[in-house]
C-alpha cells in the first residue's frame, strides 16, 4: 500500500469479485437475523453540525453553503452514527439498527481504512451482557460458513491483563506498566518511555500484548473497562468502578464495541465537557458539542445497550484476508 | 535537520534511531477503536545489520538520516577493501567489509552497484538483482542426484554457491537472482 503503481493498473478494485459477493451475502444475512428479531433498520445523517468530542477520534469537517444557510454551515462526517440513533431512541423506536458508512481523518492500515462500513444497533431493556449474548449469536451466524468456532468465552478487562500480561491494570503505576511492556519485549521510543498516562500504558498493552491472543478459535468478549475509558456507557459503582462496556475480539481482532448505555444528560455533558478540555489540552480542534442529544437524554433515553461492529473487519474474517484492503472495492489508495 | 512524522513512515524511510541510521522495514498502524493510536515499526539498523522493533505514538517525529543511494561500479578487491567508481564522474571510493558484508559473493568487476551513502561514507553495497556468473566448477553428470528435488550445487567466479538444474555445465554462464540466491535461468 505504500506505492501507488498508477492509473493504469490501479483502476482496478483491490477486492476479488468472489469477496465483493461475499460482503453482498453477509449484508443480507444481518438484515434477515435483524427483521427476524423485529429490529427497525433505520439511517441518519452522515453530516451533522456536530461532531464527537472523543479526542481520540478525528472528524473529517467540509463545508455547505446554500439555501438554509446562505452564510455557510460546517459539517462534520459522522464516526459513527451513535448520537442522532440515540434521538431516535429517546423518541420512542423501540430497537433499532443501521449499516453505514463512516469516516475517521488520520486511519489508515492493515486495518484501518479512513472510511469504512459499521453495523450499529441498539436493544431497548437489554443491559451489556444480554447484548454480548446477541452479538455473539448474530457473529457465529455470520461466520458459521466460513469457520467452526467453540462457544464464546467472557473475559474482564482485568482478568484479560492478568492472564495474557501478567499484570493487574487497576494497580499498575506508569513507571510499572513500562517495566512490563520491556518485560513483553516492547521496545517504545524516548517520548512513549516517559508517558505518565496510564491509559496510554494499557492501550500500548493491549494492543501489542493482550489483543494477539484473543479469539483464538473462539469469540472472547472483554468487559467491565476501567471506568476513565468508558466512553458512552454507564460506570458501574464499585471497588474500582467500571465502565458498563464490552469489546468483541476474534483471532486477536477487535471486531465489536458495547455499551450499557448512559442515559443521564448531565453526566453525559460533563464528559463532553472534559474531553473538550483534554482535546484543547493535546491541541487538537474543538468541536461543537451535540445539543440535540443532550436534551434528547434530558427527555429520557430509555434503558438499552448498543453495539457498533466493524463490518469491513468481520468480512476480512470470514474471507480470510489479512488487509482490510482485500474486503474494499477502492480503498483509500484507489478511492 | 530534517525529520518525518509518523505519518511519513513507510518501508525504506531511512531515519535515525538510537543514533544510528537505520530503514524501516515495516510500519503498522495500530489503535484500539476508543484509544491511542501507535506506529509499530520494524527497523533496520544500517550499521549493525540488526533488524528490531520499536513503538512510537501517532504523530511523532523522528529525525531523518543523511543518507542517498548511489549507483557505482564495482572495480577491485584489494584484500581490505572494495573499491568503486561513479561512472560519470569518476570518482572513486572504497567500502569496507562492515559495507560489503554478504554481498561480496555476487560482486564481480564492472557490475554497477547501488551503494547506500550515510554522510558521505559507503554504509551498504547491494549488487545488481539479477548477475550474470561463470560456472567454475558443478558436478558433470546429467543423472545427478534426483533425491534433493532436482539440480545440483554450482560454485561461481565470485565463489557464491547456488543450486543449479543439472544440465548447466562447467564453463557455462548463468543468471542468479542476488535477493533470493536462485538461479534463473543460462546467459
């Protein structure tokens, strides 16, 4: 992906036709395993006005000038449809679900593409654990063609840590999770070694330690996040509190994100709030906040938990392809 | 002084690490979905040879080595040394056996060579991808030994050995591919 042979031969997808038949049936199996179980496919807008405050997503922002807004209007592209699919929630659609496009400036890799497909849905009176259940059918349904695989397993995000780094990372200091990275044989550069952040520690953690040797020949779910990554779900009291999330893995892929979903508009504003400081902090840009779902949860969001999935992933899965490139007609490249 | 973001990192970049100058081999990008974003490097360093790995965070920057990548030819051996010439401007240079390393095998006189500058100073020499080699000495018979999946060794002019089919015989030139060490096919 590094050099770009041209036109002449770039032209061409950089997906076999088999594969794009592949995504079209998978496609239709999530739709008939959706309206089988009376969940409403709904779309919303890829451009809004606002954009999420997360400072570890980038919003692409483009511009519209015409009738409505003689003056001109910036428009975000979603990173996910999380927030108006929350409005239609509160409105009362009982379970919803959506297949859409979204875009992250600054992804691009083996399994990153800066736009790409994501399945979204929401289950009202469900909490994380009846979704994780669902999320695990709806995958093996999915995959059932193109592999066996032995029943989910269910891990925390301590026990995950415990077992494959060997570390607690609710009583790990900066200082010890960089003795533990070394210990790994992960050689970090002069900046990254002097990193006081302790997320910063369990995502480089994860990512290079843990998430090789999740779902291997199974599905594992890790849940109950430290509360300071909890993102959109509810934090959970206790000792230490948290987060009410879960993330699917197979074959060391992160797949799949859940939350048991915070429904309170102050404590959701609050967090905005803080990563709209953390973004000013990193000298990232600030965006505008999203006031409609603000006074949507004010209304009252009814219980429910929600999931996106990486569909281009899941296709790469059950291709067997080791590019997210192999699964997309144009990538970024080619687009 | 010239540096690349992680942005710019890709396979070849020569950078400095460590205080050596070094070539990515590989770059991932890595980022759980709501976390930190990582480039995952795979780094040469072009003193040592050693191929390691290293972490940076996305938008990182790293300093750039001085280093270009000369065409030359390949003149003599002198014991110590290996001498080359720029063919245009005649300018000659000598590059050790730190330089060489590997590739002396293939190195025969007047093959243009590519030869990595760091500072002004040879760094590597890589020859041709593809050689053209006398046969010095392979075993005569057709009947050979049919056990090794076909072929025999042959040794070359430049004491390289590769495999070759048996029907190449003493005295023949051959094409060898330098990066994989395999014959190709009779010059």
């Amino acid at each position: 992906m590094n050099t770009s042979p041209g036109p002449e031969s770039d032209w061409r997808p950089s997906a076999t036709l088999e594969v794009l038949k592949l995504r079209a049936r998978l496609l239709q199996r999530l739709r008939v395993f959706f309206s089988a179980r009376g969940v409403l496919e709904i779309e919303t807008p890829a451009l809004s006005g606002t954009a999420t405050t997360d400072p570890a997503l980038a919003s692409f922002a483009t511009h519209y000038t015409g009738p409505r807004f003689p003056q001109g209007q910036t428009l975000y592209l979603h990173t996910s449809p999380e927030f108006p699919m929350k409005r239609l929630l509160a409105a009362g659609s009982g379970s919803i679900y959506q297949i859409c496009k979204v875009f992250r400036d600054g992804e691009a890799g083996r399994q990153h593409n800066p736009e790409f497909t994501l399945l979204e849905w929401y289950r009202v009176g469900f909490d994380h654990h009846r979704l994780m259940d669902e999320t695990g059918e709806l995958v093996m349904d999915l995959l059932a063609q193109s592999m066996s695989l032995q029943s989910p397993e269910r891990l925390t995000y301590r026990e995950s840590f415990q077992r494959h780094a060997g570390l607690d990372p609710f009583a790990t200091s900066a200082d010890e999770f960089g003795q533990a990275a070394r210990m790994h044989g992960i050689s970090v550069s002069p900046e990254l070694v002097s990193e006081k952040a302790p997320d910063a520690w369990l995502d480089l953690l994860l990512t290079h330690v843990v998430e090789p040797k999740l779902g291997q020949g199974r599905l594992t779910f890790i849940y109950d996040y430290p509360a300071s990554q909890a993102a959109l779900a509810r934090i959970q009291p206790g000792n230490p509190p948290v987060a009410a999330r879960f993330e699917l893995y197979l074959n060391g892929i992160e797949l799949a994100n859940g939350f048991h979903e915070l429904a309170d508009a102050d404590e959701q504003r609050a967090r905005f709030e803080r990563q709209l400081h953390a973004r000013e902090a990193a000298g990232l840009p600030a965006v505008p906040l999203d006031e409609r779902l603000l006074a949507a949860l004010a209304h009252g969001l009814p219980d429910c938990a929600g999931v996106a999935l990486g569909f281009d992933r899941l296709v790469m899965l059950a291709s067997g392809a080791h590019t997210i490139e192999e699964v997309l007609a144009f990538p970024l490249e080619r687009a | 002084m010239a540096t690349y973001s992680t942005n710019e990192f890709k396979a070849g970049l020569k950078v400095m690490l460590d205080g050596d100058p070094a070539s990515i081999v590989e770059n991932e990008f890595v980022k759980p979905g709501k976390g930190q974003a990582f480039s995952r490097v795979r780094i040469r360093n072009l003193k040592t040879g050693r191929t390691i790995e290293r972490t940076f965070k996305s938008g990182e920057t790293i300093e750039a080595a001085d280093v270009v990548d000369v065409e030359m030819q390949y003149l003599y051996n002198d014991g110590q040394f290996w001498h080359f010439m720029n063919p245009e401007s005649y300018e000659q240079m000598a590059a050790d056996k730190n330089a060489v390393g590997d590739n002396a095998k293939w190195m025969k006189e007047q093959d243009v060579c590519i030869i990595t500058l760091w500072n002004g100073l040879p760094l590597i020499v890589e020859p041709p991808n593809t050689v053209t080699l006398k046969v010095t000495e392979t075993d005569p018979g057709l009947k050979g030994d049919t056990s090794g999946g076909g072929g025999k060794p042959a040794t070359l002019e430049t004491g390289a050995v590769v495999r070759v089919p048996l029907f190449v015989k003493e005295g023949e030139t051959i094409k060898v591919n330098t990066r994989t060490g395999e014959y190709l096919s009779r010059a």
